[in-house]
C-alpha cells in the first residue's frame, strides 16, 4: 500500500485530508471525532477576539438534481472563548499525538494583537498556524480577513509579525476576492510564510426567495453577502493553486481548498501542486466519515499506477500548465460519434448548430433511419458535442496527426516581427 502520509513545510500528518478551519473544527469533541474517523489533520476554527454570530447562518445552491452543489456561509470565526479552545487543542493534541492540529487565527492588523495571540496559543501543542487573510464577510468588515488580505503589504507585515513570535510553520491563508491571487501569495513569501493555503471563500449571495422577497438566508427580514464554498468553486480555487504553484516567486507548499468532494478531486489538486487539501463542505453534506473513501481512493490509486508515496504525485502536471500564448495553434483535435452507441437525441446536433460551428450534418441510410455525422473539415475540435452528449463513447474527440511544426501564438508573433507584411499569408 502506497504511503499516503505528507509533510506541508514541517508539518507532518498520516494523510492529505485536513479538515479545514469551519464549523466542522469548533470544537475539541468535533476534532476528534474527525481524527477516529480517520482524517489526517485539522484547521482550528478561527481563533480571535470574542463574537456573536447570528442564526440562520447557511445557505446552499442545488442544481440539477445535485444537493449542496455550491454552498454560502454569513458565519463569522469562533464565538466561543479563547482559552476554552485552547484547552480543547491541548486535550486533543495530547490524545492524537501524530495528527496535525494548526490554528486558524485572525486579529486585527497591528504587531502586538499578533504577537499577544500566537503567544497565547503557542503553549498548546499546535503543529502550525494558518493566518486567516481570506475571510470575506463580517470581519472583512472589521478591516480582518480578505479586508487585509486584498492588501499585499498588510499581508506582508501581518506574516512577519506572526512569525516574529512563532516558533511552528506559518500558514497564510489567501483570498479568492482578488484579481491576481498569486500577487498576495508573494507578499505571504515576502513576509516569511512556510506555506500558503487556498481558496478561502468568494463573495456571494446564495438567492432570492421569490415569494417572501427576502435574501437567501436571512436574519429578521435582512440579508449580507456571505461566503461561498463547495463544489462549484472547484474550478475557481484549481486555477488559483495552478497559478501560485508555477510562480517561481512562491516557492513554498501549497495546502489546497475549494470543492474539493472525492479522491479524484484530491489527485487534481495535488498534482497541480498541492501538497495536502483542506476539506469543508463535503464533510458537512456527508459527515466525517467520507474520509473512509477518501483514503481507500487515493491508496488504490496511488497503487494502481505503482506509486509509492502521494508525495511523489505533488506538482506533476504543474509544468503542464502555461499560457494561452504558448498552446500549439497547429494542433488538431475533432469529434467522431459512433452510430452503434449514440441514442439519436440529437443535442449535439442542435447545440452544434446553434451555438458552435454548424458542422454536424443529420442523414438518412439506405433503409431510411436518421444518423448523424460531422465534417472534420469543418470541426474546430471545441469539445461542445461531446460535452452535452448524455451518451457515453457516443462521439470521441480525435487527435490527427498534423504535417505542420508546431507553432504557438508567441512564436507567431515573434516571427511576423521579422518579415515585411507582403510575405505574411502563408503563415495565416
């Protein structure tokens, strides 16, 4: 059996999944009922001053048949004492020596707030902190959380008063409310992070109860932006971590978050450079026990392509991941269907000619019976067909073989800058 156990700047734990810092991880008694469960490590609910959290908290957003597909949050960080869930670490710490327990903290943006907390926290057996700059509703506007970690010098000097008085890895936990994630990932380094983690929520209102005319959820008739989590941020939150991990700037391990619901989204988010994941609303939907399948995943996985250790998967298809200007504008894909399997509900036809490139054609054979078929000469190869066909191996995408070099957008240009503009046409 493959070796699942990782170790995320010093932090060590006997697999990736972690719970993250949510209400999965308010207390001593949920934690640990996680770590019998199996989970590798968790996230602390966010340590910091005294709050009063509202009721009607959450929020979700099904589709298509799919409970939970995204989920909203208007909770704010711990409302419970400071030096009850400090006791609550202590006694969990001491139970489950060999997991990882990392404080989620967050104070307001001035040196000594940073140094009284981590101070007070350090005694307690925690393995690391994770700075909570991410946050985006509540604190935020308290001037805490994505209010400073939208800010690359607040992030900065936040990082480098916590690590002034910390003795474990520093974690800096990174908004998505931003335009360029990897430019507050940088200020993290500069500050000295051990490591970054990503994506805390976006921005979002969950609805709109057409009826009752009130926001989705609501307090007393009143509604605020929340947080927004699950699987529909999946995408979001990969293409962040992708994007830090190929910045030769941010040269420390990533802890990944966003959507991420089974093992195969864990070997995406590794792979593009996770060292670990970090898990919210899966376990909230499932319970604690979907860790059973997260790990029995990921080991047969890991097994089957003969991996030894999941630490040797981290960061594989990184070098995969580049800019537009730099595909290959020579190569060439199309699609295919195969008669004896598709079902004739004709949806690439229509999606084809409607929204694509028209060039999916509808026959009849000798004996009078309808088929379908595309042009390659005409096929862009954009995946469309193939995406809303509810068969599967009804239509495959084709690679074809191509007898021109390849040639990116880049490569183009720089070519064209040194030819005159009446010798151009054949490199169209």
């Amino acid at each position: 059996m493959a070796d699942l156990s990782i170790d995320l700047a010093g932090i060590k734990s006997p697999n990736p999944f972690w719970l993250a810092s949510a209400p999965p991880t308010n207390s001593g008694y949920q934690v640990q009922r996680a770590f019998e469960a199996g989970w590798g490590g968790a996230v602390w609910k966010t340590l910091g001053e005294p709050i009063l959290n509202v009721s009607s908290r959450f929020a979700a957003v099904s589709f298509n048949g799919q409970r939970v597909a995204g989920f909203n949050n208007i909770e704010l960080i711990t409302d419970r004492p400071l030096e009850v869930n400090l006791k609550e670490i202590y006694e969990t710490k001491k139970r489950f020596p060999d997991h990882a327990i990392i404080a989620s903290v967050m104070v307001e943006p001035q040196q000594k707030k940073w140094h009284e907390i981590i101070k007070r926290i350090e005694d307690v057996g925690v393995d690391g902190y994770e700075l909570n700059f991410g946050c985006p509703h509540g604190m935020a506007e308290r001037g805490m959380g994505a209010a400073s970690g939208q800010v690359p010098e607040l992030v900065e000097k936040q990082t480098y008063w916590a690590k002034e008085a910390a003795s474990k890895p520093v974690i800096v936990k990174l908004t998505p409310n931003i335009t360029d994630i990897t430019v507050t990932a940088e200020a993290a380094v500069r500050g000295g992070a051990d490591a970054i983690s990503m994506i805390n929520t976006i921005n979002s209102l969950a609805g709109v109860d057409i009826h009752s005319w009130n926001t989705i959820p609501h307090v007393g008739g009143k509604g605020a932006h929340g947080g927004y989590c699950g699987p529909a941020v999946k995408p979001i939150a990969l293409n962040m971590v992708a994007e830090c991990a190929r910045n030769k700037m941010i040269n420390v391990p990533i802890s990944g978050i966003g959507g991420i619901s089974n093992w195969q989204d864990t070997v995406e988010f590794l792979l593009m450079g996770s060292t670990g994941v970090q898990i919210c609303t899966a376990a909230m939907h499932h319970g604690f026990r979907i860790v059973e399948d997260l790990i029995d995943g990921l080991s047969n996985y890991l097994d089957e392509k003969g991996i030894s250790s999941v630490m040797d998967i981290v960061g594989k298809s990184v070098p995969r991941y580049s800019d537009w200007g730099n595909l290959d504008l020579n190569y060439k894909v199309v699609a295919r269907i195969n008669n004896d399997v598709c079902i004739n509900c004709n949806k690439c036809h229509i999606a084809c000619e409607d929204t694509s490139h028209q060039c999916i054609d509808m026959l009849k054979d000798t004996s009078g019976s309808s088929f379908l078929r595309v042009r390659e000469e005409d096929c862009v190869g954009c995946n469309l067909c193939s995406i809303v066909c509810p068969a599967d191996g009804a239509i495959d995408m084709i690679e074809l073989t191509n007898e021109l070099p390849p040639m990116t957008w880049n490569e183009r240009q720089s070519f064209l800058g040194g030819i005159s503009s009446e010798s151009v046409d054949f490199v169209k």
